[in-house]
C-alpha cells in the first residue's frame, strides 16, 4: 500500500489545478460546488495522502460522491489518470468509511455467492424489495427473470460456422436481463457464429472497486482473466460496457494484464450489418459513459440504428443517466436529479423509442421514460436483422401494415 500511495502521490503532484477536467463533470455541472467536482476531489486526495487533510464523513462524501463516469477520463493535458486516482483514493477511505459499512459486506459476499445472491433477491421480490423501495432504502424494485442466463458451461453451436466469439456475460444481463443475452445469442448465430459462455465467468469487480475493495476486486479479475485468456476465440463480447471497461482498460491496471479481445457489441457488429429499408420509426440515442468516454466508441451504435432503418433524433449530446451501479442507492439525490435531466432531454426529442448499449442505462431510464420503450442495442439489431425480412422492397401503403419494431 505504501508503493501505491507513493505512485497516486507523483500521479496527483502532476495537476497544476487548471481546472480542464472539471467541465463535464455531472455532479458539478448538478452541484457547482468544488469539492463536488473533479479537480476538487483530487485537490482533497492530493492533501490526503501528504496529510494536510484528515479522514472525515465529509471527505468520504466528496470522493464517493464521484459516479466514477470517465467524462474527465484523458481529459488531463498532463496526463492525471483521474477515474484511477478516485478509486485508489476510495480504497484508502474505506476503512473510515461508515456509510458504506453494510453496503461493503454485502456486495463482497454477493460478488461470491451471486447464484446464492440472486435467489435470495428472488425471494424477497413480492415484498421485501418493494418495501424497501416504498421506504426509500432502494431507489427502486427490479423485476427479476425466473433463471438466469447462465449455467454452467455453454456452447451455442451453428451449421456453416464462420468464427467462433466469447460472450463475457455480466451480472446485470445474467440476472436482471437474460433475454438480452439469449438475443445476443440468437444474433451472432444468425450471422454465422458458435457463441461460448464459459464456466467460472464472475463479476467484472467494477462495483467493489467503486465501493474501495481494491484487493477483492483484483482477485474477481485474476479469475475472470484465468477463464477468458485460455479461450479460442476471436472476440469476447459484452452488452455491458462498464464489464467491457473493466477487463479491457481497468485489468491492466489492477492485475497488470488486460483481455485485449473484448469489445462491445456495436464495434464488433458495425460492419457486419447491411442497410435495411427506413421505416419511418425515430430514436433517440443515449451514449452510456463507460462506452462513449471510457472506451471511445459513439459513432458505431448510431450508424447501426442507421442501418436498421431508425432516423435519429435529439442530436449528440452527452449526459449521465445517474445509475452508477450501486451509486444509486448511495446518492439517490444526486442520481435522480441526473436521470430527471436526462428524461427531460429525451421528452424534448420527441422521439419513438430510446436506445442504449447498457443495461444499466435501461434500467435507470425506463424508471422514468415510461411513454415509450427504452430498448439495449442488441434487442433492436435481433428484430432488424433476425425477425424482418431483409431487403423488402418498402411501398408506402405498406407503411401502417409493418411489423411494429418495438
Ligand atoms: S469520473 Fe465523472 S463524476 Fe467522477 S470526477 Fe470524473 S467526471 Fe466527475
Ligand atoms: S486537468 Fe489535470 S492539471 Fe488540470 S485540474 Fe484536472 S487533473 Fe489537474
């Protein structure tokens, strides 16, 4: 620990204050305040480790109130890697971090036992999670799929195969949104691919790192990294871009050694996918942070809502939708007036359907974007391309008889 404070140390006497990083800043921009914002936070770790300021229930909040979005993430013109410097400022808070006390057990255990975990949550659906819901406890109560995706070993087979690819399912697709990972499935064997779910996959380790459980989250990683590394296959794809994040950009840093191999699912599909007929249909496209800032990709989701015959509305611009994993039950504030800003945006757009590439962005925003669907990716490339007719000559009478796309 002492090397790594040394390391976070010369990293922070790098920041010379400008104050560049602070410009997207959501809880800043929500809250202007400087030590809600990025350079302010750092200001504050930077007097932490040389001692002029002291552990508190302040500090913890300044530093945990950080949603850890990577909009400030290269944002550095001296090269501060900040998201790095929060979560190893967290790790160093942890231990004075009482808010956070049950919260740190709990996802330590469930990171675990999470099929133990899951039906336990199973359990407590009809009741216990609304109650705690009702009370405020949990920003909201999550309907829960009856299996998960996941078993043991799987291996979707295809006639012609064409390539072979790895899926790194994730805890949200496994056991809030199986059906997105089965379309997902369903999808790469259209286009010619045997699709591998391996045993022994286990949480990515973002959320017990964002909690401070810096050693737990690296032995999730040397796992992961164990099961995925050994693969025979051309690409691991994920539906979840903070998992994606994680094993490709986060790994190395944590256990010196990364999975090269991951992308999501719009890089992989984005040239595979041909054009189909307009149908009239507008949506509007919101860029989950971890994808657009964390690994750059924005532009390949919304040409293939191009191609599947969408008009996109509501133009390119950014802002977190405030569900942060388990930041939303830390933050409620904080996080519902970012999910209300973001809704305000999409009621503005007039749009038919939202489309996102994270699950965690679907669960947030259907919470509040209910007059229409809010649909991952991959739901909309399977109806496109799995369930429509390719290349139908479109006639104009047949606008009204189209098979609804949502
Ligand atoms: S990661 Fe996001 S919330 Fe955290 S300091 Fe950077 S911009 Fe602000
Ligand atoms: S952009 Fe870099 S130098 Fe400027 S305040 Fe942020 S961390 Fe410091």
């Amino acid at each position: 620990m002492a090397e790594d404070k040394t390391a976070l140390l010369e990293d922070l006497s790098k920041c010379v204050r400008c104050g560049s990083c602070k410009a997207n800043c959501p809880t800043f921009l929500g809250d202007p305040l400087e030590p809600m914002g990025t350079r302010g936070r750092l200001v504050l770790l930077r007097g932490l480790l040389t001692g002029a300021v002291k552990p508190s229930r302040l500090l913890n909040e300044r530093i945990f109130s950080c949603i850890l979005c990577g909009a400030c993430a290269g944002a550095c013109p001296l090269g501060v890697d900040i998201p790095e410097a929060i979560c190893q400022g967290r790790a160093l808070l942890s231990p004075t971090d009482k808010k956070r006390r049950l919260l740190r057990p709990l996802a330590r255990w469930s990171s675990r036992r999470p099929d133990v975990a899951f039906r336990m949550l199973r359990m407590g659906e009809r009741l216990l999670l609304p109650f705690l819901a009702k009370r405020g406890i949990i920003p909201f109560s999550p309907e829960l799929p009856e299996v998960p995706l996941r078993r043991s070993e799987q291996v979707f087979r295809v006639h012609k195969k064409k390539g072979r690819v790895a899926v790194f399912v994730g805890c949200s697709i496994n056991y809030v949104f199986p059906h997105m990972g089965e379309s997902l499935i369903n999808v790469l064997r259209k286009f010619g691919y045997e699709v591998v779910l391996p045993h022994g996959e286990t949480c990515c380790g973002a959320p017990l790192r964002a909690l401070g459980l810096e050693k737990e989250a690296e032995e999730l990683a040397e796992k992961n990294y164990r099961v995925f590394s050994r693969l025979k296959v051309e690409a691991i794809l994920s539906l979840c871009p903070t998992c994606a994040l994680s094993l490709k950009t986060e790994y190395p840093k944590m256990i010196g050694k990364g999975l090269d191999r991951v992308m999501d699912v719009s890089t992989f599909f984005a040239d595979k996918l041909k054009g189909m007929d307009k149908i009239y249909r507008t949506s509007f496209y919101h860029d989950p942070c971890h994808l657009s800032y964390g690994l750059g990709v924005k532009q390949e989701p919304r040409e293939i809502i191009r191609k599947a015959g969408l008009d996109l509305v509501g133009g390119e611009d950014q802002g977190c939708c405030g569900f942060g994993g388990l930041y939303c039950m830390s933050f409620k504030e904080i996080s519902a007036g970012l999910l209300q800003k973001r809704t305000e945006r999409i009621s503005a757009s007039a749009a038919d359907a939202v489309v996102t590439s994270c699950p965690g962005c679907v669960l947030q925003l259907s919470r509040t974007v209910t007059d229409r669907p809010v649909l991952h990716l991959i739901e909309l490339i399977e109806e496109a391309y799995c369930y429509r007719p390719e290349k139908q000559p479109r006639k104009e009478k047949d606008a009204e008889s189209e098979p609804t796309l949502f």
